[in-house]
C-alpha cells in the first residue's frame, strides 16, 4: 500500500490539492500579517510594523499567483 495520496481518496490530485493549499495559506498569513503588524504598531515599533506589512504583501503576491493558476486549470 502506497503511503502518498494521489487523489484515490480525496479525489483530488496532489499537485491539485497542494495549489489549494498554497493559496489557502498565503491568504491565511496575509489576514496574520495584519493583526502582527497592528499589534507592533500598538507598540510603537513602526520598523516591525513595516516588516509585518512587507511579509503581508508578498503572501498577497503568493495568494493572487495561486488564485489566477487555479483560474486557469479550472477553464481548461
């Protein structure tokens, strides 16, 4: 018996459910980017603030690339 999941019982492929994954979870960081980052601003600590918002940014990038890919397997 095969120990890796290959949609045989979550019907979904791998390389599939991991794209889904991935944009799930770029989506999840940047709403707790959010909440860090207000949490430093709280501080006063402006320079982690920006590092937060930075990282929420790019999980945003991630989270956009992930969104368009599954557009497009789901068109085609």
């Amino acid at each position: 018996m095969s120990t890796t999941e290959t949609g045989q019982v979550t019907g979904t492929k791998d390389k599939d459910y991991n794209l889904i994954w991935f944009t799930e979870q770029c989506l999840s960081n940047a709403l707790r980017m959010e909440q860090y980052a207000q949490d430093a601003e709280r501080d006063g600590d402006d320079a982690l603030a920006e590092f937060f918002r930075r990282a929420q940014g790019e999980s945003r990038k991630g989270a956009e690339a992930g969104k368009q890919m599954l557009a497009e397997r789901l068109a085609g």
